[in-house]
C-alpha cells in the first residue's frame, strides 16, 4: 500500500458528508477529519487486511471495489461480502480488540481513508460529540450487518429443515 501523495488528494468536505460513517457530524469536523487522516492507494488484488491478524485500524473506501473473503475451518476461502465507495471495513478490530475476522482484498485499483485507534483516540480527546456520532454510526452499521445475518441463519435452517437435514423435531408441512 502507498500512503497518500500529490496523486492522492485528501477527501474534502462534501465527500465524507455522502458516507453514512461521518453521518450527523459538523462541517468543523469533517474537515479537522479530512485534514488529519491518510488516504492510501491500493492497486487491484492487494490483501487490505488478512483474517486472524491482529490490527487496530478501520477503512473507509472512497473509490474502487474490494471484496471480503473468510476462510472455513477447512482452508476453503468463500466470499462474504464486496464493498464499494461510502462502504467501511475494519471496525470490529477497533470496537473488540480481536484479530481480524476476514481478508479484504481489492478487485479494482481503490482508495481508501485509514482511521486508527489513535485517530479516534484523538477525536475523543478534542470533540466528544463527534466521536459519540462516529461510534453511533459503526454500531448501526454492525447491527444492520448482524440482522442480515441473522435472516440468513434463518434461511439457511429453514432450508435444511425443508430438506430432512436439519436435527431436530420436523417441522409440520
């Protein structure tokens, strides 16, 4: 990864408002937040960020496209997720301090917005209220990606049921 140069101006302003991350916060702070954080180019099919390593870093992609892979406990690698511009990734090794539950790699060459534990650390420290909306905006987002997968549990069971598969009591037809 290449940190942000000439080729690779800082997001301004009206950019981070459009990303739901940065959601209710003040121009003020958008642009102290803009100012401070790096913006890093990444050419296509570059890990990002590699399952089980241990991090205390989110992005925030602002161009290109990147996919999320997990691996089973048998090796074998499955696609979870892609993810585009105003999308995010990361957070969970900044909200719980485990390693990494996925690799994110790009698919298309991709710029993305690097917040650490100190940037956040550091917004604390200066504007409480923006990093109360901040946090606010990444536990929305983990609760919306855990009621997605919760439906699709749900779906799954559903469909083992429906094939005999599932243990259990059958359910009635």
């Amino acid at each position: 990864m290449t940190e942000s140069n000439a080729l690779t101006p800082k997001p301004q302003r009206e950019q981070l408002r459009e990303i739901g991350l940065f959601g209710g916060l003040t121009d003020e702070a958008l642009d102290q937040l803009s100012a401070e954080l790096h913006v890093t180019l990444i050419d296509a099919g570059a890990e990002v960020t590699r399952e089980g390593e241990h991090a205390r870093e989110m992005f925030v992609v602002l161009a290109g496209e990147l996919e999320v892979v997990r691996h089973s406990k048998g090796g074998i690698e499955g696609r979870v997720a892609m993810l585009g511009p105003g999308n995010w990734f990361g957070e969970m090794s900044i909200v719980d301090v485990q390693p990494r539950s996925a690799t994110v790699r790009t698919v298309a060459p991709s710029i993305l917005l690097r917040i650490t534990a100190e940037d956040l650390d550091r917004l604390y420290r200066r504007d409480m209220k923006s990093y109360l909306l901040l946090v606010l905006n990444i536990a929305r987002e983990l609760s919306r990606r855990l009621r997605v997968a919760d439906g699709m549990i749900a779906s799954f069971l559903v469909a083992m049921w429906d094939a005999n598969l599932a243990p259990g009591p059958r359910r009635n037809p």
